[in-house]
C-alpha cells in the first residue's frame, strides 16, 4: 500500500488519503478508487483491499511511513527515463 500510496501521488499529485462513507461506512474516494483498480488487476479480486487500506492508513498516522519506491525507481532502471526531463 505504501508503494500503491506512493505512485498515486506522483501520477495525480494528491495526497493519498483513506476515505469512508459517513452514512453506509463503505471505503470511497479517488486513492480507493485507484487501490481498487490496481488491487483487481494484481490479485484477481479485491479480497483484503479494504483491511489492506484500513492497516495502511493506521501506520501511515502513527509512523509517518512512506515508500521509498519512486526513490529507488530511477536507480535500478535508469534506462526507463522515468524522472527525465
């Protein structure tokens, strides 16, 4: 999640935020929305998705934890050219 957090950012430049519907408490918006997406396309299904998030967001507050994947991205394939400009 923390990686999925991460390039969520870098493509929207939006905070990546865990949201939950007041009325039904169903998990929502944009980052949801992408997690989702890309949670179906890797594992098939969405199963674990919402624990996933809930676990991500609880760490994220209290630890202040962030990835380091787009960091080491342009390091171990540098012939992507991702951050050239």
């Amino acid at each position: 999640m923390k990686d999925l957090a991460a390039i969520f950012e870098w493509l929207t430049d939006r905070k990546a935020t865990r949201g939950v519907d007041r009325t039904d408490h169903t998990e929502t918006g944009p980052f949801w929305r992408f997690a989702e997406s890309v949670w179906q396309v890797a594992f098939g299904t969405t199963r674990g998705l919402k624990a996933a998030m809930k676990n991500w967001a609880e760490a994220r507050k209290l630890y202040h934890e962030h990835s380091s994947f787009l960091l080491n991205l342009p390091l171990r394939r540098p012939e992507w050219g991702i951050f050239e400009h």
